[in-house]
C-alpha cells in the first residue's frame, strides 16, 4: 500500500476490494450496490475514478487533513475526511487489498439507513467547499 507514496509521491492511496485481489469473499448484494453507488457519486462530485471508497484502507498525507477540522462522525467521517484529502491533493492510486467481509454474525455494523449520513457528506463537502481551502492544483 505504501510503494504509490514512496515510488510515485502519491498523496492518496486508496485499498480496493474489486481491483483483482487474491481472494473476497461473497458479500451481500444490496451492500455490494450501496459501496458502488456511493463510490459513483462520490468519483461524480470530486472528478476522480476511485474504485471502492468505503474499504476503510486509505493512506493519505497527515498535511492534506486538519483533523481538528472534521465535523462528522459515524460512518460520514470517511467520505469527509476523504474528500478533504482529494480537495487538497493531486495525486491518487487505487490498490487492490484482500477482503474477507464480515455477516452480521460476526460483527458487521453497517446498515442501509447510513447511506444517508455518507451521501450527506460527500454533497455537503463538494457543494459547500471552503474558500479557505485551496483550489486542487492541476495533475503532474
């Protein structure tokens, strides 16, 4: 995960169950189209292709978020503090991680009613962008 940010001065990495891992085990499917969808809308908002934004592994440089800034909590705080670091950055890799996904069973927490929470905060974050923040820079 590290080799984008060392080799290629990446600013985001983002892990990626669907990039041809070795192994992901079967998951739910309405999940499955929940991750797909929140993922096209937040690529949509921040003009990137990211293919899997809610693995939870994300690697990002500490100076593109001031933490002391975030406003949402719960399940949210990923899409804001992601879309943060993309609003800053200029530089993004996707790559693929293993996964072996959880039954409710076992300790899955997440349920459909906080797809709200998470499209709140990706569209509350595009529409409502600081000025303060700086305008992403062109790609090198």
């Amino acid at each position: 995960m590290l080799r984008p940010v060392r080799e290629f001065g990446a600013d985001i990495v983002m892990g990626s169950r669907f990039l041809a891992p070795e192994y992901v085990r079967v998951a739910y499917f309405w999940h499955k189209v929940g991750n797909r969808s929140i993922t096209l809308l937040f690529n949509i908002a921040n003009n990137t292709t990211f293919s899997d934004i809610y693995s939870c592994y994300l690697c990002y440089r500490r100076s593109l978020v001031d933490g002391t800034r975030l406003r949402t909590n719960g399940w949210g705080q990923h899409a804001e503090i992601l879309s943060r670091a993309v609003a800053a950055g200029t530089v993004f890799y996707d790559v693929p991680i293993s996964y072996h996904g959880r039954s409710y069973a076992e300790g899955k927490k997440i349920k459909a009613h906080h797809i709200f929470a998470v499209l709140g905060t990706i569209i509350r974050e595009r529409m409502f962008r600081s000025a303060s923040r700086a305008p992403r820079p062109r790609a090198r």
